[in-house]
C-alpha cells in the first residue's frame, strides 16, 4: 500500500501482518543476530512506523512490562 499513510500494513485494522512485522523487528532490535546491525531496519520509515505503532498499544506495552526483552550485546 505504497501511499498509505495508516499506520498499520493493511489499511485502517491492526492485522497479523502488523503483528508479524513487530514481531520480526523485535528480532533484530534485541541483537540475537550475529552480525545484523540491531538498528538495520530503521532506514524502513513504514516498517518503523508499524513497529512504533504496534509498540505502543496498551496489551503489548502491558505484556512487556511483565516480560521484559531481552537484549543481547
């Protein structure tokens, strides 16, 4: 959805394709990829804006706040 300018993937909904998306950033943001910059996907603005935007709604900030990631160096 090239001009989209909703925050999630699919249109006006949160869907599976937004929680896939968080979820795999997740995977690189904690570091656990041997060589991948963990900030390698920032250069995406629509990836990012659907992390942020899943990042922030309340059941995934109330679920991290019981189950901290963790980052590995």
């Amino acid at each position: 959805n090239k001009g989209n300018r909703e925050p999630w993937v699919l249109g006006e909904a949160l869907s599976v394709a937004d929680l896939g998306i968080f979820a795999s950033v997740t995977v690189f943001k904690c570091g656990i990829l041997d060589f991948v910059d963990r900030n390698v996907l920032d250069a995406y603005p629509r990836i990012k804006g659907v992390y942020d935007s899943v990042s922030t709604l309340p059941k995934v900030v109330e679920w991290y706040k019981k189950h901290p990631i963790k980052m590995f160096d």
